[in-house]
C-alpha cells in the first residue's frame, strides 16, 4: 500500500481520497455536512449489538475516531476546511500537501467494513508481516489481505499507510495464501 501526493495538471479535477481530521464526536455532523454541499465522503462505522445488564441496543460505532475520509479532487480540497468542525488533512512527514489513499486500498477497507459479519478494529500499532491471503468463503469473498496472527486468534489485515490498519478475525479455513504483491501496494 502506498500514500503518494500527486498532483498535476492532468489530474487536478480527478478525485482523490484523504483523510481529514476532524472535532471529537463531530463525525457524524461533519458528514451531514459534507453530504449537504455534495461532497463524496466515507465515514467507517459498524453497527454492533451493545449487551448492558437490563437491555441489548444496537449502535454505530466509528472505527476510526476523529477522522472522515474525503473524496475530493485537488482544486476542491479546501472546501471541507472551511467546516468548523474539519481542522486539517493528514499529511506525511516532511510534506506540504494532503496524503492521498489510493483507490485500492480504500475500496479493500470499504468492502471489509460492508461485509464483514465480525467487528472489524482499527489498529494504529504496526503488526508482524505475514502471509498475503484471500477470503473464499462467506461475505469476505474475495476481499485480500495479509493475514497474521494478533491477540491470539487470526486476522485478516488490510493496512492503511500513515494510518495504521482494519483487522477482522478470520478462520484460517476460510482463506487461501496468494502471490505476495509488492508490499508497497498491499
């Protein structure tokens, strides 16, 4: 996987993903607001059944708080910073311009977040290399990633430079090892 910066006269209308940062517990207002000016935005949440002793609720829960992901071309880009809430987009060390996420990696997230039945974490921490597999059963089908062993049990990673990377535990019966690809776009 790879966060590059490119950005030329070609593709200065051509939409890219980055990640903004935005206000504690602001999320969901941010992307009201993105939605409201017509801008193509992707908050990670996952509905999960929360278990208290009287009662059992369902909410959404952000995967990555206080960041929204935006999909927004060059000559756009500052127009989610005038939002009170969005205070800046992530950038790489010793740069000036906004990281971009590559299309792959954000439509590999997308997919684990849309169909995994597991919750799916989001880890910071840099985790151990291991093999690059692929789902073949169940909703994940298809999905691929590197599967490593964290906390015990087996996860499917699928990484997010400069971020970190969504993990969902997998059964190893349910994967099969890959071609390892240039890491740099895994």
């Amino acid at each position: 996987m790879k966060i590059s910066n490119p950005v030329s006269k070609d593709n200065y209308d051509t939409p890219q993903w980055l990640a903004a940062y935005v206000h504690s517990c602001m999320e969901k207002k941010v992307a009201e607001q993105l939605r409201d000016m017509g801008i193509e935005y992707y908050l990670p949440m996952q509905t999960e059944i929360r278990q208290w002793s009287d009662r059992k609720k369902k909410i959404e829960r952000l995967i990555i708080p206080m960041m929204i992901f935006i999909h927004i071309s060059p000559r756009e880009r500052s127009l989610p910073l005038a939002l009170r809430a969005v205070n800046r987009y992530l950038v790489l060390r010793g740069e000036h311009t906004p990281a971009v996420i590559p299309d792959k990696q954000m439509e590999r997230f997308r997919f684990m977040l849309d169909y995994s039945l597991q919750a799916v974490e989001f880890h910071s921490t840099t985790l151990t290399s291991g093999d690059m597999v692929r789902v073949i059963k169940g909703p994940l089908a298809g999905l691929e990633g590197e599967l490593i062993e964290f906390n015990g049990k087996s996860v499917v990673v699928v990484r997010l430079d400069m971020l970190g990377c969504a993990t969902v535990e997998m059964g190893v019966g349910l994967v099969e090892k890959t071609v390892r690809e240039n890491i740099q776009e895994i």
